[in-house]
C-alpha cells in the first residue's frame, strides 16, 4: 500500500491550472468554512499568520475532508521544520524567502528520505504513514511530495534559472515582499514589480514548473493564467472577512440618521472665513465653494456646510450616528478663530 496519491501535485505536473484562497484566521472552525467554497487549494499559512503546528496540522485535518487541498506555508525553510509538517501529514509545501539554488537544493533534501535525501525515517510515529498503516509510505513518499519554494526579492530573482535547476516542484512569486524590496513597499501593481513578476513566471512556465501567485487584482490574475502559472491564489480569508464586516457595519450603522447641529456667527467677514476654512481642508477632504456658500465632507463622515449672507456666517456641522458632534464643533470653530479678521470670533450652536 503506498503513500496517498497527491491530487495537486498532479495537476500541476499536467499544467491545470489550480485556484486557491490564502487562509490565515488560525482557526479550524474558519478553514472548514472556506473548505465548502471548494477552491481546489487552500494555503495555511505559518509565517504571517498566528499559527504553530498543531494549529496547522487541525486545519489541514479539515480541509482535508473537503474537495479542497490543503498547502502549508513554513515559518522558515530549516529541515527540522519540515520533517515536522511532512510527519503530520502535510504533502504540500510552500517555503518562503528562497533566494538561491544551493538553498532550494537543501530544502529538497529535507523532503526526501535517503539516500536522496536527510528526512528523518520516523515514520511509524507519523500521522503522514497513517501511524505505520501503510507499510510502503517509506519509499512512496518522496514521488507525493510537492515542494514549492517562495521568490520574492531581486537576490531570488537573480537565482532564479539556478533555483529551477533544481528538484523543486513549483516557484512561487511573491508580489509585495518584491515590491519592497525593489522600493515600491504597498506598490505591487507598481509597472516594475509587474514586469518583474511577469518575466519571472513566464521564465518558470518555459521550463516546465508550475508557476504560482497571489494577487487580488482581476486583471493581474488573468495575465498570470494566460502565461501558464498553475497555481493562483486569488483572495484572502481574513481580507474577506474583514472587508464584509466592515461593509456590514458601515450598512448597518447607515440605517441610523446622522448627527447634527446648526450655528450662526455675526461677522462682517463671513464670506472671508467661509472661502478660508474650504480652502484649508481642500487637500484633505471633498471640498467645494463659492464666495456665498461651501461644504466639506471628509471620508471618516464628518461633514460641514456654510454660508455667507451679508454679516452672517450659517453652519451645519454633520458626522455620522456614532460620530463625537461635540469634538467635530470644537474642531470647526478653533480652525474659524485661528482665522479671525481682527475680531472676536465665536458660533452660536443649537441642536
């Protein structure tokens, strides 16, 4: 009886594109529920994410049940690591922050057993041979293995033809960490880290590995495929279920009207502040005026209107149902009296 057969590994040694989702809410709970979503991989992930291996080895478990599977991102590249996650049963592999041939040689290694290579033989106290239930797993084991190793900066990407030279299975390419390090840090869509990351997957796809990435960008995605790269993560667990809870809220909270108060200031000078004041959050805000009225409306939902009709200034200060009203008219009127046009400036509110 042999190891199980790896599924993945498979499809992407016969060049089918694979769809998958990162996961890192380190929660069991959480990884079967994106389990029933059915992407063909789901990537857990122990370097970013608040995991160690018991709490891998629990979502590996559950997404195991499902028709995805499971890919686990390492902490770091070292052979103790690894014999860990492949004695729990984890047959697919990413490492991060490969930066060389030699180093990818030692990480293929570590997932082979010798002569080949140094995985530890202990296999009977593994959840990987079913606790000594299947008697080949010793020498199967290495043939469903997928190793993928992680290029995301320019040292990698130096050494990448070296680092495909070796046994790998898969490189994948990591936009932000390259970005970064190539200057554009939160710029991954910069043209250069584009091109970069294009080059590289187009390089990796010519000498038949399977080429991988994660990017949210639709269209990004899409060049990706359309060059060959079988392995696509295309979304974030916990991106997704932040930006739904927070939709959610913001939804919920618009249900509630928001919070308001009116105010009068006698003053020569009300056009003067009015165009002031505008001009002053212009760079900041959503800004519009006139010499006879003007609104401000910043993206947090504070919000005031004015206007200037003769020697009086209106306002109408506005933030959202959970907004502080009461800072917001502090703020309003301590930018007013710092304008003050030689004279005693002050609003009169009412609620």
């Amino acid at each position: 009886m042999p190891a199980p057969k790896n599924t993945f590994k498979a499809a992407l040694k016969a060049g089918q594109p694979q769809i998958g989702c990162w996961i890192g809410m380190a929660n069991a709970y959480t990884a079967e529920i994106a389990a029933t979503a059915q992407f063909d991989w789901l990537l857990v992930d122990g370097e970013h994410a608040p995991n160690d291996l018991r709490s891998i080895l629990e979502q590996v478990q559950v997404i195991e049940g499902s028709g995805s599977t499971p890919v686990a991102r390492l902490p770091i590249g070292e052979t103790w690591v690894i014999k860990q996650y492949l004695d729990a049963g984890v047959q697919n592999l990413l490492v991060p922050m490969v930066e060389s041939g030699d180093q990818a040689r030692e990480l293929v290694r570590a997932v082979q057993y010798p002569p080949h290579g140094v995985r530890g033989v202990g296999s009977a106290l593994a959840r990987a041979s079913r606790f000594a239930a299947i008697p080949d797993y010793l020498k199967t084991a290495d043939e469903q293995i997928c190793l993928l190793v992680q290029v995301e900066n320019q040292k990698g990407l130096t050494a990448l033809d070296d680092i495909l030279a070796t046994d790998v299975d898969g490189v994948f390419i990591g936009p932000s960490d390259l970005a970064a390090d190539m200057g554009h840090i939160g710029n991954a869509g910069h043209p250069d880290v584009v091109e970069a990351v294009l080059d590289a997957l187009t390089r990796i796809v010519a000498v038949g590995k399977a080429a991988g990435i994660l990017t949210l960008d639709p269209a990004m995605q899409r060049k990706c495929l359309d060059l060959g790269a079988t392995f696509v993560a295309t979304n974030i667990d916990v991106t997704l279920f932040a930006t739904a809870m927070r939709n959610a809220a913001k939804a919920g909270l618009n249900l509630l009207p928001d919070q308001t108060a009116s105010g009068v200031a006698q003053t020569a000078a009300a056009s003067k502040y009015l165009q002031q004041l505008c001009k002053h959050w212009s760079h900041r805000a959503e800004v519009f005026f006139d010499e006879t009225q003007g609104s401000v409306a910043f993206a947090d939902g504070d919000s005031v209107t004015l206007e200037a009709n003769g020697d009086c200034l209106s306002l109408t200060a506005a933030t959202g149902p959970r907004g502080d009203l009461v800072r917001w008219k502090d703020v309003i009127e301590a930018h007013l009296v710092r304008f003050a046009f030689r004279e005693e400036f002050r609003i009169d509110w009412s609620e």
